[in-house]
C-alpha cells in the first residue's frame, strides 16, 4: 500500500477521504460478490462481513450503483485509433509502422487524420482529437501539416486523468490475476517477473532500454493478434470476454540492510 499512499498524499488525498472511499468498496464487494444462493444480503450481513455500520451500509448502497466502471470513453477511442494507425492500411507502410499522416482530408484523402479519425467514429471531429492528442503529447505537428504519432500505443505523456485511469485499469486486472491466482481455483493466470538486487546503474539503464524495446514489441503483437481474432470471432451466445497482457518495469536503490552478510 506504501505506493499508493504516496501517490494520495502527493494529491491531497487524506486517510479520511480514503478510508470513506474503501468504505464504499467494501460494501459494494459485500454486496455483489459474497450473496447466498444468489440472494442479495441484507444490510446487516454486509456490515457482519466488511465491519461497515449498519447506518453506512444502508447509505451507500442507496447511492452508489454497483456496475464496475469502464474506461473513460476518450481513452477507449484513442486505443482503436492507435491500433489503427500502426496497423491498418492506408495508415501504416507495415504493422507496426505508423504513417505521417496529412492533417486533412482535402489534403490526404482517405490517407489522412481526418480520414482515420472516421474509420472509428464519425461523431467526433479529426480536429478535436489532434487538439487533445497535441495537449496530451501522443502526436505532433510538423510544418508541411502532417500528424506523428509519438508512441507505438495509446499512453497519454501529459494528462493525469487519463494517465490515472489506466493505472486503475491495470493494476485493478493484475491484482485480479494474483488474487485467483492465490485463491487456487481454476486455471491460474500468467503473472511472473524476475528479480535482481547488484546491479550497477548502467546495467539497470541498458536493462531499461532493452525492455521498452523489446517488450513494446511483445506488446503490440499480443495486439495484433487478439485484433486478428477478433475480427474473425464468430457472434455466439457465449458471453464475451476482455483482456489484459501487461509488462511493467522497476528499479530502486538496494536496500544496504538486506544486502549485508552475516558475521562469523
């Protein structure tokens, strides 16, 4: 909890707010996860599981809907539009490759930001995106009029909202996968990492680079593989379901306690 406590408190989120925010997780979980015989519990069962009052537990429950949320919209058209752009032609000269693209259609035609903004949504204006995209540092502008895009996926460089909705995103999935994983029913998810504790700063750079690379490139192919089967995925009765495939890299100074070695 260390990191995100660090995070509150660089945003002015006191233990107050927080403990009243977690309140409300706890009971919504109660409610929605711990039912008997698909029974939704009573407000006195909840507050016997979570330790919630009684008092708090009718409250929120009267307020708060139990739907999980989704992503905020914006990220998840600035995700198709990623994909598009490295991936489908005319906008990219090999996957993986995205094209400077002319701003406009009048310009470019059907190879254009105008143009790919309209593959996936025909409601929303090229210029309103290439506006947010510019302010959140995902594209840039040269002087003959043409987009860039600045990364191989859609992660804002600038915009915090957006930057914390992924956060929730994905560490929300991760630690799905390592609570099944320790629940240990069912098929276990993926989740491995390595660790090492002695290497010198210019390891720990080269290490970096090395894995924006190549784990960029694990990525997008994840990506285009789950795109290529999806657009093939028969319409079914079965329900649908989401993924997410993360990578994640870290590094701090050893902590010189735990790397001191016994005496005789």
């Amino acid at each position: 909890m260390r990191p995100l406590v660090r995070l509150m408190l660089r945003k002015g989120v006191t233990y107050t707010l927080f403990a009243d925010l977690l309140k409300e997780v706890f009971v919504e979980v109660a409610d929605r996860e711990f039912r008997l015989d698909h029974t939704p519990p009573s407000d006195s069962r909840i507050s016997l599981l979570t330790g919630v009052h009684r008092k708090d537990v009718r409250r929120l429950r009267s307020e708060a809907g139990m739907a999980p949320e989704a992503l905020p919209a914006n990220i998840t058209l600035g995700a198709q539009l990623v994909n598009a752009w490295t991936f489908s032609p005319p906008f990219c000269s090999a996957p993986g490759q995205a094209l400077a693209l002319p701003r406009l259609a009048s310009v470019g035609g059907d190879c254009s930001f105008d143009a790919l903004v309209a593959t996936v949504s025909t409601d929303i204006r090229g210029r309103v995106v290439l506006d947010e995209w510019l302010r959140l540092g995902i594209v840039r502008l040269d002087e003959q009029d043409c987009v860039h895009l600045e990364a191989q996926a859609f992660v804002p460089q600038k915009g915090f909202d957006e930057k914390a909705a992924y956060f929730g995103h994905n560490l929300h999935d991760h630690a799905c996968a390592a609570v099944h994983n320790l629940s240990g029913e069912g098929l276990p998810f993926f989740e491995r990492s390595t660790h090492y504790d002695a290497l010198s700063p210019a390891s720990v750079e080269q290490l970096r680079d090395v894995v924006a690379k190549d784990g960029m490139q694990a990525l997008l192919a994840f990506s285009r593989l789950a795109a290529d089967l999806e657009s093939v995925d028969e319409p079914g009765i079965e329900q649908r379901q989401r993924i997410t495939v993360g990578l994640y890299f870290y590094t701090e100074a050893t902590d010189p306690d735990l790397s001191k070695t016994p005496g005789p």
